[in-house]
C-alpha cells in the first residue's frame, strides 16, 4: 500500500472518523464526570483553569476530567546541571531506554552572539561555533509514573534551531538552522545549515559533536521529513521576503546522511 493509494482510499472516511472520535472522547469525560445524558454539552464542556498535576500552579484552562503534567520548563535545572534554554520549538518522540519515551527539542534561541540569556549551553568541544546560542535538549519521560527521569543538552553551539524531522529508522532527529547569518552578523561561524542529534549516543554532560551537512544545503531550514521507504530527505525552506523553496536531499548511504 503506498502513500497515494492510501490517502485515496482514506479521504473519504477520514472527516467521518474524525469527528466520530471527537464525539465518543466528549462522550466519555462527560459520563467520567457523573453528568447525566440530558445534560451533556456540545464538544467537550467549557474551559476552567485547572493545576498541573505535579507542580500545581494553573498553566493551562481544560475541560472537566482533563488533566496534565509539566515535564519541563524554560531556566530551571537540567539533569547536567545546565539551566533548561529557552524558546522550545520543533521536537519528536521516541521510545526511549527502561520504557520511557525520549523527547529531542529544539531550541530557537535568537539573541545576540554568545549571550548567555537563554542560551544552549554545555562543553564548548562539542560546539559547532563557540558563539551559538542554540541547539537540542533531550528528555526521558516515564509514561507511567508521568515524570521527568532526566533531562539534558543534546546539541550545542548552532543558532536558531526551528524544526526539523526524524532520520531514517528512527535512528535520531535531523534539526535545522533558520537562518544564514555568519561572521557578518558577529557569528564566529556560517550558518544555516542541518544537524543530526542521534538518538542513542549523547548523555547528561556529553552532547553529539555540532557537524552540519553541507550537500544538505545552507539556507533558512524550516522542516525535513523522510520518506521511510527510500531514506530521502525532503527539506523546507522559511525566508521572509525571497522565495523559498523545497528541497530533496537524496543521501548516498541512508544510514549516514553526513556521506553526502
């Protein structure tokens, strides 16, 4: 079954499902609740300010029966004693060590060269330029107990880190650099480039080496996605003002996207 003949044999069902699932979801809170049937409203109920479950400060407004956890937030303390950056951004999730779900994040950190406002930090070794500011935090969640295990710097010394996409079997999170800024703009490096983060390989103190793809381009990244059946990488493109375009990367080992 490929991708065509499956959004067209979806299509028509797909809107249905939909709005079945969302029906039956309301259904449930609803009846969770204790309400009675005559009563029950359209959608999932009005909006209430509701606490964290851990942390119990009111962040967000849910529906009754609906409840969450904070797992991680901007300048508190990592597992590798580094403050947590700022400006979260693209992100993906995979199965992670001991049954946890590991969590790859980008940091869309923009401030100024080398400041230390919100910035990605850890060894400078492992950094692409010494002045970054930005990069990837990976984070361990226990599904079951509904807690943070860990949490640390994955990649560090790149410079606004927007979204990205998951490599090709899983093997880890391609992130991207919005931006082509350099040495003009008081960078100490080219920017504008895309970085692998693997999956299983950096730990709380000792994050992946920043090494960009060069043949994978140098412009504003925006996103990538592979096509799981040939390892191609398709990549957008986010410059305001110019025309931007779509890209295709069309690796020569699939395993290792940095053989060009």
């Amino acid at each position: 079954l490929d991708r065509r003949a499956f959004l067209r044999r979806s299509a028509g069902t797909a809107g249905a499902a939909t709005v079945a699932l969302q029906t039956l979801g309301a259904h449930a809170v609803w009846a969770a609740e204790g309400s009675s049937a005559a009563a029950e409203p359209d959608g999932y109920g009005p909006l209430k300010r509701t606490r964290s479950s851990n942390t119990k400060e009111e962040l967000l407004a849910l529906p009754a029966g609906f409840h969450y956890v904070v797992i991680s937030m901007a300048n508190e303390l990592m597992s590798d004693g580094n403050p947590t950056p700022i400006a979260f951004d693209g992100m993906a999730a995979f199965a992670g060590p001991n049954g946890t779900v590991r969590l790859i994040r980008n940091h869309e950190v923009r401030t100024a060269p080398g400041s230390p406002i919100g910035r990605v930090l850890g060894p400078e070794s492992a950094m692409y330029d010494p002045l970054g500011v930005a990069g990837t935090t990976t984070l361990d969640f226990d599904p079951q107990k509904r807690e943070l295990v860990r949490d640390f710097v994955s990649l560090n010394g790149t410079i606004v880190n927007c979204a990205g996409g998951i490599i090709f079997d899983d093997f880890g999170w391609l992130t991207c650099e919005e931006t082509t800024a350099g040495p003009n703009a008081g960078w100490g490096k080219e920017h504008g480039y895309s970085y692998i983060v693997p999956l299983n390989g950096p730990s709380p103190g000792a994050p992946t080496t920043s090494v960009p793809i060069p043949e994978m381009g140098r412009f504003s990244h925006e996103a990538n996605a592979t096509d799981p059946s040939t390892g191609i990488v398709y990549l957008t493109e986010d410059q305001s003002g110019t025309p931007n375009g779509f890209y295709r990367f069309i690796p020569t080992d699939v395993s290792d996207l940095t053989a060009g």
